[in-house]
C-alpha cells in the first residue's frame, strides 16, 4: 500500500471519528432537553395536587364552623367532588396538557364556589370567636392559594413557550445561489435567471409529524419579497407577508432535504445583498443571504 492510499484512509476514518462524536453530542443535547421539559411538567403537576389536597381539607374546616345542615351537605358534596378531581389529576400524566389544563380550570370554579360559602356562613350571624377565627384562617389560605395559582399560571406560559420552541422546525446546512442559462452560478445581475435554494429540515423528535407548510422568501437589496401575486401571502407575527415559495413537505421526525427554484422572468433585479428567509409554523427557521455584482 502506498502513502497516497494511507493518507486517504487515515483521512477518511478521522472523518467517520468526527461525524460520531458530532452524532453523539447532537443525542445528548436532545436527551437533555426532553428530561428538562419532563420535570417541569411533573412538578406543575405536583404542585397543582397540593392545591386540591389543601381544598379538600379547607372544606372540612368549613363544616366545623355552621349546624345548618343544609349547608353542611352541599359543603360536604363540594368536597367530595374536590376529592373526585384530586384522585383524576393523580392519574393523568404529567405530559398531558389538555387534562391538567381542564383540571386547573375546575380548581378555578371550586374557588368560586368557596368564596360563595363562605359568604354564606358570614351572613348566618351566629358565629362564635372560635368559627371566626377558623373562616379568617381559611380566607387566609385561599387568598394564598390564590395567588399561587397566579404564580402557576405565569410559569406555564413561561413553560409554553420553551415546550414551542422545542417543538420547533429548525433549517440547517442553507445554501443559497443565482443560477445562468446553463444552471450555472451567476454572480453578475445582467446573467441572473433563476435562484436555487437547498437546505435539511433538522431532526426534531418532539415536532409534530405530518404535512407541514414551508413559505421561502427572497428578499431583494431594497427589502421587497419576489413574489407571483399580490395575493400570496401568509401569516407572520400577526401580520400578512408576501412570500415567493410555497413548499409543502410531509414531516416524520428526521432530517428531511429540501430544494426550491424561483425564476426571473421578468422580475427585475439589480446589484446588492438578497436573503434567503425560510419560514414553518409561523416563525423564522433559517437565513442565508448572497450577494450580487452589477
């Protein structure tokens, strides 16, 4: 074997070392995140337990307070129904938004329902210092369960957000040319007749799979998009936007190539810096800009 030939396999298995160690760093982030996302779940879960469990026993010091036996079943029927949701919210997984989410808003109305109780038994006027001093105990509880929720729900949207971004397409490895006559690359104007963009829908385990609607922009040096007609447009950051291609893809989870042409025709264009805007889900995921010679 000559050296020629060991230098190509040394080469090429210093390559093959540094593709898996790149893999395996890509894995790890990827597992990291997932277990971040998990925990901040369970422990919204956890949390919005402890707020049933201290319902519930709210209501039992209710009952101590009144002899009015009418009240003293309906308080008893509300707690048991707070008892009902506490023992569904123990079974739901922590990934489960929806369910949480109903349930977060049946805790919302067994905090109406108090309220009212309570008012209730404040206007009986027959309570002792003891029973006042319970209700007083009890308001205090839920004026701080109250605002734990407060506190709860500012850190779910906080969690929404990162669990979207998570969610996320993302574009990589975007090249972005101006192509002749001959689908050669053009790097003077007057030669331009069509753009070619190529990029790789990334990895995501945790997007939604299924047909996703990609928009791809070419934006020219004045910041106008390249665009077929006035009436092809989409929705980004609450406002319409132009957009120059519409690409549908059907999204499994893995990497997916991606190649788009637009062509000039009559377009004009003129010298300076275009960029190549690829949009998913309503957000940006990647840019790439070129630039053009007179």
């Amino acid at each position: 074997m000559n050296n020629l030939d060991k230098k190509w396999i040394y080469g090429a298995g210093a390559l093959l070392v540094g593709l898996l160690v790149l893999v395996t760093v890509l894995l790890v982030s990827e597992k990291q995140v997932n277990y971040e996302l998990t925990q901040e779940f369970q422990l919204e879960k956890e949390d919005l337990e402890n707020q049933y469990t201290d319902f519930a026993k709210q209501y039992d010091e209710l009952r101590t307070t009144i002899a009015n036996d009418s009240l003293q079943v309906l308080l008893e029927q509300e707690q048991l129904k707070t008892q009902r949701l506490l023992e569904e919210l123990r079974t739901v997984k922590s990934t489960n938004a929806t369910e949480i989410r109903r349930l977060k808003k049946e805790l919302a109305t067994l905090r109406k329902v108090m309220v009212s109780y309570i008012n209730q038994i404040d206007s009986l006027n027959q309570l002792t210092a003891r029973q006042k001093e319970i209700i007083a105990d009890v308001t205090q509880k839920f004026n701080k369960a109250s605002q734990q929720i407060s506190t709860l729900t500012e850190e779910k949207r906080n969690l929404d957000k990162k669990v979207t971004l998570a969610a996320q397409l993302d574009a990589t490895g975007i090249t972005f040319q101006a192509l002749n006559k001959r689908k050669k690359p053009a790097d003077e104007v007057k030669k331009v007749v069509q753009f070619r963009a190529d990029f790789t829908i990334a990895k995501n385990i945790t997007a939604e799979n299924g047909e996703r609607i990609l928009y791809i922009n070419i934006v020219k040096p004045d910041n106008s998009i390249l665009t077929q007609s006035p009436s092809n447009v989409f929705t980004y950051e609450n406002r319409e936007l132009p957009y120059s291609i519409k690409k549908y893809i059907e999204y499994n989870g893995e990497e997916q190539a991606v190649t788009v042409y637009w062509n000039v025709n009559d377009g004009f264009l003129f010298a300076g810096t275009y960029r190549l805007d690829i949009f998913a889900d309503g957000a940006l995921i990647g840019s790439k800009k070129l630039e053009i010679k007179k």
